[in-house]
C-alpha cells in the first residue's frame, strides 16, 4: 500500500520550522526516559566495497509508528550529491496504514541540529555567548541554526574548517540569514576558544584535543555515528560530564566507543542521558567550570516525531 501523501527534500525544508523541530526533539526526548515510545536498536548493513553503510531505524512515538531508511556514503560529495541520504515511511499506529513517505535528509540533519540545540540548552552554561564550530558542511548550518533558537544569547560564531574557502562561504551565508556575527578561523584552537563547541567532521581521529577546551565549555560531539568514529580525544573525555542520547547506541558508535574500546574511559564515566535530564530525573550542569559533552547518535523517535509534524502540516494543507 502506497501513501497518498509522498513529500520530497523541497516540501520538507519548507513545511519543517527549526523552532518546532527544536520543540518536538526536546519533547522525544523527554518521551524516551519517561518509557512514551518505542524505539529498538539501530540496524547497520555495512557495505565496505562501496565505503558506506545503510541503517534501518524504527520507533514509535505520538500515535504514529514509521521507519527511517538511511545510507552514509562520505564518497559522495565528489559525485555532487549529499553524504547523509535518507527516506522515512510513517504509519497510523491504530492500523498500520501507511500515512506519508517522507524525504529524510535535510530532515535528517534538521532534527540532529535540533538535537544539538536541546543539548545546549540544557548543557551549556546560562550565559554563553560564543559558539564554535569544527567544520563547516551541512550539518554545522543547522547546528548553528537550531541552536540559535535553543540559546538566544549566542551573539557571536566562531567557524573552522581545513577548506577556508568552505568556511568563508559558510559565515557569508549563515551570517545574513541569522544576523549574527561569524568569524572564519585559522585554527581548530581559535573556534574552540568558546562557550559551546560543536564538532561535525567524518574524523576517525581526535580533532579537539584537551589543550584546546576551556573550563566551562559544553561539546557537541555530532560527527561520531559509527564504530571506529573519533572526534574528541579520549584525555579531553576522561575530564568531561557524558551526556549520551541512547547509551546503548553511544557505546556502540557514538563518541565514547572508540575511548571505550581502547580503556580510555568505562561506562561508569557515562553521566546519563539527555532525556532523563530534561525529564528532571538527574541534574544537568552543576558549575559553570564543568566541562560537558553531549555524544549524539540520532535517535529514531527524533526522526519520526519530525516526519510527523512535516506530514501533518502537509495534510492540512492538502485540506485546503
């Protein structure tokens, strides 16, 4: 049974608010720790003779069941196309009726830069001001876009990525949309000189080192969603208030597998998760010396209670 509502990238980026995403990531959140939805683990299909990987990620969440089909292909921004692509398929929980096909990459990256913004609002500290960014790709626009709405106090940004012609194109463009100010960096040491520090690199090794984090800085650690993935050193980690989305998923691919693997740190150095916080379960920062991390690995429940809100903005419109 095919939907009768099929959404391209187009119609996504258009019906999908970044304030509302924020809002209804934050809320799946809370929903995970307080046992409102369902969401298995992850399911990777590896696929090295082409140097990427498919993941099948099912949940349900708010009356609405669906599955996200997505591949990570880095190769494939020297084909012109977007390394993250993806596709969900919602369904009426009631009755397994397929409701909507929905495109998911930008949708994909929206609600991990939702994610990353509820992280800050609940990890960084009450006055931050100056956000960094560790690279300058798709990913890091809605981080800065999403967060800007989570933490209305950022007034500056700082970007660093090896491709300076990247990150000038970045501040260009990011700076007119938010009215912020951007400052292209030479190095990793200058953008991580910040209140919130945001990594969204494919590295599989450390990229913000210990030397580079002052204390007080709250991370975002995006890039790391596979095994063998490193973004953080394991020094820096050692030192950091952990804060995962799923422990589970994060000891499998997230930041701290690879600290994990090599007895860096051990799962008791894992503080909690972010929903149990934001359900007000366990505390999130304490003093504003902590140095916190947030090691994200996209949730399921994030990417169909997006879907959900693109599919019914879409049917009411179609009511028109």
């Amino acid at each position: 049974m095919i939907p009768d509502i099929v959404l391209n990238e187009a119609a996504v980026r258009e019906l999908l608010d970044m304030k509302e995403a924020v809002a209804a990531v934050e809320n799946a959140f809370k929903a995970y720790s307080l046992g409102d939805c369902e969401m298995p683990p992850k399911l990777y299909l590896d696929l090295p003779k082409f140097s990427g990987d498919y993941r099948a990620m099912p949940a349900y969440i708010d009356g609405v069941a669906g599955i996200k089909w997505v591949s990570v292909y880095p190769n494939n921004p020297k084909h012109g196309l977007p390394t993250v692509i993806a596709t969900i398929i919602l369904n009426d929980s009631n009755t397994s009726v397929p409701l909507a096909m929905v495109d998911g990459t930008y949708l994909t990256s929206a609600r991990t830069g939702a994610a990353g913004a509820v992280a800050a609002k609940y990890l960084a500290k009450k006055n931050a001001s100056v956000m960094g960014l560790i690279g300058a790709g798709a990913q890091a626009k809605t981080q800065l876009i999403a967060t800007k709405h989570a933490v209305p106090g950022i007034t500056k940004v700082k970007v660093y990525d090896p491709r300076q012609a990247v990150a000038k194109a970045f501040a260009e463009e990011l700076s007119a949309q938010l009215g912020v100010n951007i400052e292209v960096c030479a190095s990793i040491q200058e953008a991580a000189d910040s209140d919130i520090v945001v990594t969204t690199t494919p590295s599989r090794t450390p990229v913000l080192l210990k030397k580079h984090v002052k204390p007080g800085t709250h991370i975002n650690a995006i890039g790391a969603d596979a095994e063998g993935k490193q973004e953080i050193e394991s020094e820096l980690m050692q030192i950091c208030k952990i804060v995962v989305d799923d422990s589970a998923q994060a000891c499998h691919s997230g930041e701290v597998n690879v600290p994990l693997s090599c007895g860096a740190i051990s799962e008791s150095n894992i503080y909690g998760a972010l929903g149990d916080i934001i359900a007000g379960k366990i505390p999130g920062r304490q003093n504003d010396d902590e140095i916190t991390v947030f090691d994200s690995t996209g949730l399921a429940i994030q990417d169909i209670a997006c879907a959900k809100l693109v599919y019914e903005k879409a049917k009411k419109n179609n009511g028109k």
